[in-house]
C-alpha cells in the first residue's frame, strides 16, 4: 500500500488535525482507508525545524498505519532534505520508520540546497518540488503519474482535506 499523510495546524486552540490515507497504486482516484488523529500541546514552528513540530502529530498514525497495513511508500507535505547536510521532515520521518520505508516528499515551493526536482502536472505553471529517501527521479515519475488533472494529484488533495476535517474545518471539492 502507499499511504500519504498530513497535518494541519489550529495554533489558536493548540491543536492538529492528522490524515493519513492508504490506496492501492500510484494511478489511484480514491483511497483504501483514511486515519485520522488529533495532536495538543504544539511545539513553536521555528523555521528550518519544522520537524520538532511536525514529527510528533505525524508519527502516532504513521505506526498505527504501518501496524495494520504493508505500506511500501509513504508521500509527506515537504522535503526530505534541506541540503546535503541537513535532514528535512522527510530524513526525520525514515530514521523514526527505522529506515524501512521509503519517503517521498512533496513541497509546493522549492528550496534550493533541497535537491528536490520540479514537476508541473496538469496545466499548471507552478511546479511540485519532489524530494525522496531513495531514487528521486523515480519518485518524481511516481508523482506525476498520480491520478488528476490539476497541480496536485488527486489523494494528496483529499489527505489535506482530510486533515483539515479534523480540526473541523470544511473539507474542500474538487
């Protein structure tokens, strides 16, 4: 199974809302099972370590997931490094999986020293900026055969509503 997963954040009441959603194939329109999780006590965001905050919402649903289900990749809202020396989300999220899980990261914007490649889907000019623990021009294929017509495919849309439904929020349409 592949499984992507992310978080969104209510900073006024320190919470957030996890998703996780599990489907069977890159080319996939819907998902398998979607877990959900909500997560208090907020670390601060400090930028270039998003990972002390967003590490400990993502990790009780990613161990529930890959308790229940093999999960033979996993799809995160970022980067998997920040540079050649410097771990992102993504390097955090392999050590904590004991490595055993390749991570494919997905940012909306790029960074330089990230070594993330760009890739325009749909009729967008804007590309998706793919980053991974193992072959990112594999990964960036991955990405791009996903199911939808727009920017981004269609399961890493529903996780973000997903997410966001948690907290309450309206889930977005396609």
């Amino acid at each position: 199974m592949l499984l992507a997963i992310d978080v969104q954040y209510d900073d006024t009441n320190d919470r957030a809302g996890i998703a996780a959603v599990l489907f069977d194939n890159w080319q996939s329109s819907s998902f398998e099972q979607c877990l959900t999780n909500t997560h208090t006590e907020l670390e601060p965001y400090e930028p270039g370590f998003f990972y002390r905050r967003e590490l400990p919402c993502l990790m009780p649903v990613l161990k529930r997931a890959c308790q229940r289900h093999s999960v033979d990749t996993i799809i995160i809202d970022g980067f998997v490094d920040l540079g050649s020396d410097k771990p992102g989300l993504g390097r955090y999220v392999f050590a904590a999986l004991d490595e055993a899980i390749p991570i494919i990261g997905v940012a909306k914007n790029p960074f330089t020293e990230s070594g993330a490649l760009p890739v325009t889907r749909g009729n967008s000019n804007k590309s998706l900026w793919i980053s991974s623990t193992h072959d990112v021009q594999l990964a960036a294929q991955r990405v791009s055969s996903m199911h939808g017509q727009y920017r981004f495919p269609t399961l890493l849309k529903e996780v973000d509503s997903q997410a966001r439904a948690v907290l309450g929020s309206p889930v977005a349409t396609a």
